[in-house]
C-alpha cells in the first residue's frame, strides 16, 4: 500500500510537472497565434497565412525537413552497426563506448570552432588544396556548408544513440542470438531477422528521439555560419530568432504551433507505421 502511494505521489507531481511547463505555455503560445501583436485584436488566421507565405519560413522547413532525412537515418545505421559489433565483442566495449561519447562531452562551441578550424578558408583542408595546387573553397558559403552540418551533428551525437541501441540489444535474450549463430545464420542474417525484431520497441523510441533531436540542431548552424547563414543551412530556428528580435511574436507563435504539429503528425506516422509492420509479423 505504501508503495503504491509513493508512486502516485511521483506519477501526480510529474503530470503537475508537464502541466506548468510544457502544457500552460504551450496553450499559452496557441492563444498568441491568432492574435495580432501591438493591438492585441484577433487575428484569426492571418498569422498562420502570413507565416505559410514567408518565403524564409518555407526556406526554412526545407532546409529542415532536408536535413532530417538525410542525417536520421545516417546516425541510425551508423549507429546499430557501431552498437551491435560492440554488443558482439564485450571485451571492445568499454573503449568503444568512451571513445564515441567523448564528441558528447565537448561543448557545441568547441565543436563549432573545430570544424572551423578544419573548413575555414585558412583551415587545414584548404591548406592541403592549396599545397596540392588548387584553389580555397569557401566551404561555408556554399551548398557544401549543409553537408558539414550533417558531419558535424553525426559525429557529435552517434555516440548518444549507440548507447540506446546497446541498451535496446541488452534486453534481447542471448540465447536467442546463439541459437541462430548454431543454425548456420549469418552476421546479416542474425542482425536482420534476429536482433532487430527483438529490438523492434526499442528501435521505435531511438528513431524518434533521433527524429526529435534533429529539429535542434540550431546551435550548430547558428555558431558556424551566424544569423545569416548560406541558404543551405538556414533552419527554422533561424527564423525563429528573427522573429522574435523583430518582436513579431504574432508570427512566432504560429510558426512554433505550425512545427509542433508537425512533429506530433511525425510521430504518430512513426507509430503507425511501426505498428502495421509489428502486425505484418
């Protein structure tokens, strides 16, 4: 009985928790949408049609929505590969895992200014053109900028998702692995029609983490290329933050609703599908 009291006490002030925090400014941030900043008046749906109608905002999205399908399933792949060669080789492991979690340990400035350092138009690479006989390429002022963000974002968060896809394979029951290992089934084989079904729950939850985590991959951008960075890379953050520079809350809002829509449409889309393939088998 005391446990069970103890655990609505934590279960009561965590949903009070996610009621003042997340759920009264989220409410809040809907009413602002459609209402006009300065006079307070209603706006209906001007906002969202002025938001919608940005050329920057749909820039934006684009940019956004780019970079997510091109660095989730990146970091996905990489990341169950690196995860299950550890999982396979134990006596690898503690090496292994410090040395991918190390990039999490830096700070996103020091991050920032390394591959600076590597891509800046006197940064080594450019030295190794130059000594080679070919010309500096302004690396961030180029479509090349969007391919370095994906570098850099990879590289600095794989090691987050190795440790839960280690986590999502730790729950597998060895014996399953080594019955297939006995039948004659292959690395491939065991990876596709063993471990990852085993893992299929936890697999669900590590796509959108990663899908989620994706969406804020501001900071990077920002400190690379600045406010106004090359088209390539310029991400709904970015816009964001000249909205509210420009104090156009109005259109802030509408655009943070706008997102958030689209990542609970992600979301459900996601677990939908998961559960038809779950169904499929």
């Amino acid at each position: 009985m005391t446990t069970d009291k103890t655990a609505k006490y934590f279960i009561a002030a965590s949903l009070i928790g996610t009621g003042v925090f997340l759920l009264l400014p989220y409410a809040y941030v809907v009413v602002n949408s459609f209402i006009k900043t300065g006079s307070g008046s209603f706006a209906g749906l001007d906002n969202y049609r002025a938001v919608l109608g940005s050329e920057a905002f749909m820039t934006a999205m684009g940019n956004t929505a780019l970079f997510i399908a091109v660095s989730v399933p990146v970091i996905l792949v990489l990341s169950l590969l690196i995860s299950v060669y550890i999982y396979e080789n134990p006596h690898l492991a503690g090496c292994l895992k410090t040395s991918f979690l190390i990039p999490m340990a830096i700070p996103v400035t020091s991050v920032v200014l390394m591959w600076r350092f590597l891509f800046d138009d006197n940064g080594i690479i450019n030295g190794v053109l130059n000594a080679c006989g070919m010309d500096t390429v302004n690396w961030m002022n180029t479509g090349a900028a969007f391919w370095i963000l994906v570098l850099s974002y990879v590289w600095k968060n794989l090691g987050y998702n190795i440790i839960l896809w280690l986590a999502a394979l730790s729950a597998i029951d060895p014996a399953i692995g080594e019955a297939a290992r006995i039948d004659g089934a292959g690395g491939w084989q065991r990876l596709t029609r063993v471990t990852l079904p085993a893992a299929k729950n936890g697999a669900f939850v590590i796509i959108v983490l990663a899908a989620l985590s994706s969406f804020k991959v501001f900071r990077e951008a920002y400190l690379v290329a600045g406010e106004y960075p090359h088209d390539s890379i310029y991400m709904v953050q970015h816009i964001f933050n000249n909205w509210f520079r420009n104090l156009e809350i109005d259109k802030l809002a509408a655009g943070a609703v706008i997102n958030s829509l689209i990542l609970i449409v992600l979301v459900l889309l996601l677990q939908r599908f998961w559960e038809r393939r779950g169904d499929d088998r």
